[in-house]
C-alpha cells in the first residue's frame, strides 16, 4: 500500500549538491577531505543503501576529495551496487581480510595528501563512532605521518541537519504511514491480548500501510501507567486500567519516523488523564515556539515550563525531543545544554515526558518540518484527551 508514495533513491543532482556544500565547508575549514566509514554519511554522500551494514565483519570507506566526486574504498561484495550509484571511482578489496581489510588501498589514496602535510577530517565528537578496528586505524595513521586528521563532527552534523526537500518529502511519507498505523491499534490492543503480541500486530499494522520495516519499536503497559519503555515486551496480557504506550520507528526508502502514541486500556484514571493532558500541551508548547532562530534550548525550556506543573524532574531523559532523518535519532537535541540554533527544513521531534505517581511515566511525541513561518506538524496529531480502547 504505497499511499502516493514519493520516488525511491535520489538523482545525481542530490548528491552533488551535498557534496558541492562539503567540499565549501571543507575548504574555509582548511581540510583536503572528509574520510567517512559510518552507514549514514556515506549513504548521504553515495546514495549506497544496503542492510549488509548489520554484518560488523567488513568496514566500508568513502573518501570525499577537496574536488571531485566522492571515492568509494569497500569489499568486493558491495561493488555492483555501489556501481548503481553516482559515484564513479570504487576500489576494492576481496573481504574478510582481517590482515588487510582495505588499508592498503587507503595508504595508497591518501599518501599523496600525507607527502603535503595536509589535513583531512574524520567524526569524532558526539554521536560518531570509529566503524573499523582501532587497530586498523592506528595501523593506518602511523603508515601516513604527515597527514594531520581533525574532528569534522560539526561540518558533517551541519549539513545533515537540514534537509533537502526531497528528503522532507521521504519524511513525510513515512510519518504518514505511522499515523495510519497507529490508527489500527484500538483493533488489536484490547484487555486479554499479551503485549508481545500486541508489538507484533503494530508491525504487520506499519508494514501493510505502506512501511518497508520497523526496526524500533517500543513502549509499555501497566496498571495504572508504565515504568518503562525501553524493555523488550512481555507476554503479560493488557489488563482493564492499563496504561500502553507504543513508540515506533518505522522506516521508508531508508527514512524514518519515530513518535508515540498513549491508550488506556478500557478505563483511564485521573492521573494518568492529567499526565496526558500535560504532555499534550507541553508538545503545543513545543510547536509554537519551533521558529527559525529559536535555539534547541528555548525550544527544551518552552516544553519544560509547561511539564513542571506537574513534574519538576522533567522525566529525568536529558532531552525531550531530537533531530529526525536516515537515524532514528539525529542532532540536535531539545535539551538544556544545546545552543543549536533552529532553521527552516530542520526536521525534529517534540518528545515531552513525564514522572508521576509511584514510579509511573509518560512519554508523549510527535515529528515536525520547520518551515520559514514556525513548525509544520509530519504526524497526525495526537488526540487532545488520553484515548480509551
């Protein structure tokens, strides 16, 4: 069920405008290229979109140049399809080859750099991780001393940040898909059903709606309101008085949505109506002040305010709401300690939450485009009143 759905990939002339923009940053930055090696960034620059990356055996590389086209350094088993892409220039290796997976043929692009003691830049601050064996990489690094590597986390994370709308577009897609979702639960979620079993008919719900997985979903249900929202469910049956919670992070074209969505299950007490309707007008909070030029700590303080009525921790998370894309989480975050300054094709989440009672939670959380004009709502809103299934 594709629901109009939008084309799948992205022309050539997407990724070279994402790169034209890397290769600007890169040269007021002083840097000779980028070397990437983690599953988004170099699907954002190639366009390579696979699900080998769930295998951890072979690491993959993608070397974007001061000018030119990006160069792909991957195993041979990637080749065809990284052929499908924009990118011209792709060196292999025969992998697994723990004694040389793929470091010779970085020695060999990036010699000529080293020889000039130039500088090239790697993700090294929050959010990044090194995908290749530390010792490889140290291995690599002492065979170039004269190539000088800098933290290009920030260029990256501001590039990614905002999206093209071609990208919005994917986005709003599979939002959609998750609001049609989520519109099934009341026919499955009933006093009686185990709450595994529950998970699993959200997921047939997403995919026959139009989504291609559900990589992350999570949530909880107890009497009275959950605890928890992170374990994996158990075969415990939804019980009359019950609070669920599903958290979903559906995904399309390699896009994802994620939000939640409250039920009681039969009958709702007055606490946990209360949590609910705080949360629902923090989350209006949050909308109206997602502006261009708001900054993530205005839009954290703005949800805050209204939380505080009724809980002063804030639900203890850190951050209620983040940036949304390729990542199931992705900068900024709507946290106290983010001066990220908020622009138009910014797409976020507003995800509020809450401690009430004896050790209860409640989370609530919707996805937003900035437009010029203030926050364009990707979900269907959430009802206003806590729904009883």
């Amino acid at each position: 069920m594709t629901h109009n759905a939008p084309p799948r990939g992205f022309p050539p002339e997407e990724f070279e405008a994402r790169t034209a923009k890397a290769q600007s940053a890169m040269a007021k930055a002083g840097l000779s290229g980028l070397l990437l090696m983690t599953e988004a960034e170099v699907r954002y620059f190639s366009g390579f979109h696979t699900l080998f990356w769930q295998s951890p055996t072979r690491p993959w590389f993608l070397f974007v140049p001061a000018q030119g086209k990006p160069i792909a350094v991957i195993p041979e088993i990637g080749a065809m399809l990284m052929r499908q892409t924009w990118l011209d220039d792709i060196r292999t290796w025969d992998a697994p080859n723990p004694g040389d997976d793929g470091i010779s043929l970085l020695t060999e692009l990036l010699s000529p750099l080293a020889n000039q003691s130039a500088s090239i830049g790697v993700l090294k601050g929050h959010e990044t991780s090194l995908r290749m064996p530390l010792g490889d990489y140290e291995r690599l690094i002492t065979t170039l001393p004269g190539l000088r590597i800098e933290d290009a986390t920030g260029l990256v994370r501001s590039l990614r940040m905002v999206k093209s709308p071609r990208e919005i577009e994917k986005l709003s897609h599979i939002c959609a898909v998750g609001s049609r979702s989520f519109e099934c639960v009341p026919d499955f979620a009933k006093a009686g059903t185990p709450l595994d079993e529950v998970f699993r008919s959200f997921r047939h719900a997403a995919l026959d709606a139009g989504a291609d997985d559900v990589p992350y979903l999570v949530g909880g249900a107890d009497h009275g309101g959950y605890r928890d929202v992170i374990s994996p469910p158990s075969a415990r049956p939804l019980q009359t008085h019950d609070i669920l919670m599903l958290d979903t992070g559906a995904t399309w074209d390699g896009y994802f949505c994620d939000f939640d969505r409250n039920f009681a299950i039969g009958q709702a007490d007055d606490l946990s109506r209360r949590a609910y309707d705080v949360l629902w007008r923090a989350t209006e909070a949050g909308i109206a002040a997602a502006r261009p030029g708001a900054t993530c700590r205005e839009l954290f303080q703005s949800m805050q305010s209204v939380i505080t009525e009724m809980d002063s921790s804030g639900g203890d998370v850190g951050r209620l709401g983040h940036g949304l894309g390729m990542q199931l989480t992705e900068w900024p975050s709507h946290a106290a300690f983010d001066d990220t300054v908020i622009q138009e094709n910014m797409v976020l989440t507003l995800e509020p939450s809450l401690s009430y009672g004896d050790g209860r939670i409640m989370v609530h959380e919707e996805d937003i485009v900035i437009r010029s004009s203030g926050a364009e709502l990707l979900t269907t809103r959430a009802d206003s009143e806590l729904p009883v299934i």
